[in-house]
C-alpha cells in the first residue's frame, strides 16, 4: 500500500532534515508498503523550505508544500488532502516535525494497521508511553487533566491521548470526515478529527510512545487560546448531543403530557362541573396516553413498536410503570421527606421526588419498553 506522512513545519530548520532520515531508516524495513513524506512549511522565516528543497533533489518521495501561516489544522489539512489526491496514498500519517514524536516507532503504526486498526494513534498515557520526566510537577498535571477532559468530556475514555499529533489512518475515514475537518484551524484540529472518526465506530489502537521536549526550536502553540478552543469543541459536541439526545425528547413529551393533564382538569372542572378528583384522573390518563404516542413515535422512533397486539400490551405497560412512579416513587418521596424531616419542606421533596419519578421513567422506557434489540 502507499503510505503518506504528512509532517507540519513552522521553523523546524534543525530538525527536520534529522527527522526525515530517520523516519525513512526506520520504515526501510518495512517491505511491504512504500512511502512518501510531504513537508507543509507555511513560508518558514528561518529557511525551512529551502532547507527541505535542496533535500528534495536527491530525494524524489519528498513532497513540499508551502503557504501562507494559517495554523497547524489548516496546514495539516493541505498535506491530507494532497497526499491522498495527488500522491494516491491508501494510509495517511502524521507527526511532529519537532523530534518529539520518535521516528522510529513508526513502524509500530503501520502493523497497527496492517493488523485491521482503522487508526493508529500515538498514546503517551499507556503503559509504556509516557510523558518528559523533565517537565514540572504544573505541566504535567496540566497535561494529564487537560487531556482527561477532552478523553471523558466527550465520553469515548477507551482512547487514552487526543492532544497529540503522531497518528496513522485509512484514508477512506479520512475522506468521510474531510469536509468537516475545514472548520479546525488550529491544534483543535487533532481532538475534532480523532472525535469525528470515533463517532463512525472506526477501529482505533493505541501505540505507546515517549514523548520527548523538542529538540530545536520554540513550541508555536499559544495556550489560552488553545485552552479555550478546546473548552468551546467539547462544550458544544456535549450540547450538540444533548439537543439531539432521546432524554431530552423525554423531557419534552413529558412537559407536553403535564399541559394536557392541566387544560384537561380545568377544563373538566370548571366547565363541565366534574369534581376535581375525577377532572384530575381523566386529564392524567389522556396525557399518559399522549406521552406514550408521542415517545412511541419520536423519542424512541427506531425503536417504535410494531404489531398492535404489542402496542396495547406496551401501553399497559406504560399505564403501570407511570402509576408505579407516581404513587411510589414521587409520593413515597414526599411521604418520607415528611416522616423524617417534617412539613415544612413539602415542596422541596415534591421536586426531589420528581426528579427522582423522571430517572426511573426514562430508566424503564430505555432499558424495557422500548428496549435495544
Ligand atoms: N505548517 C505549520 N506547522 C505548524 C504550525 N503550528 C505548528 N506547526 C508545526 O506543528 C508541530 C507541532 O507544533 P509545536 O510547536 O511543536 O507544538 P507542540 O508540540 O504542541 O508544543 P511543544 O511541546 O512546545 O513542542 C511542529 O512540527 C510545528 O512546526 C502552523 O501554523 N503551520
Ligand atoms: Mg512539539
């Protein structure tokens, strides 16, 4: 297969003629694929490109592209693109041009691959990765929670590092996610791209790898702004998800059954003359039968059940598990917040043991009525 490896370089001059024969002595091993490497130097002011230019001559699988500064995402983005439209790669790569990804542990990525992972990804928070012994006790904590957050904020913790750059992938994932990907400009770039690959259930491995300082040269990122970049990525893909998300759906055909339940007892009391006892039982037994349409049909539309012997079964069902939470559930709440804590704070265990009758509704609906086949 051809394999592409994209390298970014913003002032790299001391080291990326280092990294290149490295990489290429570590993968000469490696018979079954052949390589190519493309250099995306943003105009470099200490000479990079020139650097890699006269490199070129005596290396034809070296690939220089040169723009303008508009930050490692877009960079990155350039050097897909061409490895996989104009170079025909099979396998895209990426890594620091800085030192701090090891060459040599390429090939670990490529049998990654080889062995059916639709992505490599370099972990430094695995056994045997690791992050510089010489960092101070601050950096490291930064380091570690600042990866947390983006690893559990975005609920996929069997991947273990995605702040870094060292990865291999398909290019067919890469192609699936491109478009997306225009919106990333920056370091953001590396989280977006691995959280948009997961949510196509891509097969991801981890490869352990040390990093190391940088050899030459100054670090380019600028934290506030990568900080607060990420913060916005995972705040919104939480957001997004919650929009979109059945409990949020189950909230909304509850709060729709609660305003017919109301209409209906003012209705039928005020206006028909019913006593408010039956006026309530009836306004509760039509929003009941409301909210299980309504969630039959759009909260748990993929689910939706399918003969109508099981619709009536299930609206039973549905009848009991409703009277079960409110009898038990939410009026057991208020009975013992009574019972041990006196009256005074009727209210209050009314609202907990709301709470309390939402979970277990939304519980039983999930996980019995509408249950995953
Ligand atoms: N083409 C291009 N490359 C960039 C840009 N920003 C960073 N890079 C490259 O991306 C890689 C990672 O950047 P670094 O500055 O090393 O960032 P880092 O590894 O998170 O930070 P350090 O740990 O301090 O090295 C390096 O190869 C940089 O040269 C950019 O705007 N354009
Ligand atoms: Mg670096």
């Amino acid at each position: 297969m051809r394999i592409s490896v994209i390298i970014p370089t913003y002032n790299e001059r001391e080291n990326i003629l280092v990294l290149l024969d490295t990489l290429k002595r570590a993968v000469s091993k490696v018979q079954q694929h052949t390589f190519s490497y493309v250099i995306v130097d943003d105009n470099s002011p200490d000479g990079t490109g020139a650097t890699i230019a006269a490199y070129q001559k005596k290396h034809k699988d070296v690939f220089l592209l040169s723009g303008k500064k508009e930050g490692l995402g877009k960079a990155l983005l350039r050097g897909l693109v061409y490895a996989a439209t104009k170079l025909h790669a099979d396998i895209l790569a990426q890594m620091d041009a800085d030192l701090s990804h090891d060459p040599r542990s390429f090939p670990q990525f490529i049998e990654a691959i080889d062995s059916g992972a639709d992505m490599a990804v370099g972990s430094r928070y695995i056994p045997g990765g690791s992050i510089p012994e010489n960092w101070g006790t601050h950096r490291k904590i930064f380091s570690i929670v600042g990866n947390s957050i983006v690893r559990f904020g975005l609920g996929y913790s069997h991947v273990h590092d995605w702040t870094g750059g060292y990865r291999a992938y398909k290019k067919s994932f890469f192609e699936k996610i491109q478009d997306e990907l225009s919106s990333y400009s920056g370091y953001v770039f590396q989280i977006a791209f691995l959280h948009k690959i997961l949510k196509l259930h891509a097969n991801v491995s981890e490869v352990p790898i040390q990093f190391t300082d940088r050899r030459y040269g100054k670090s380019k990122i600028a934290p506030s702004e990568y900080i607060r970049n990420v913060l916005y990525y995972v705040g919104s893909e939480r957001s997004k998800a919650f929009m979109t998300s059945s409990f949020l759906k189950f909230l909304v055909v509850g709060g729709f059954g609660f305003v017919v339940n109301a209409v209906v007892l003012k209705v039928f009391h005020e206006s028909v003359g019913v006593s408010p006892i039956l006026a309530n039982l009836i306004g509760a037994t039509l929003a009941i039968f409301s909210n299980f349409n309504l969630n039959n049909i759009w909260t748990f539309k993929e689910r939706k059940v399918k003969s109508p012997v099981e619709y009536v079964l299930k609206l039973i069902q549905f009848y009991f598990t409703s009277a079960f939470g409110v009898i038990l559930i939410q009026t057991g709440t208020i009975y013992f917040g009574i019972a041990f804590f006196g009256k005074e704070g009727y209210f209050l265990y009314f609202l907990i043991g709301t709470a309390l009758l939402l979970v277990w509704n939304y519980v039983f609906y999930s996980l019995v009525i509408w249950k995953k086949h």
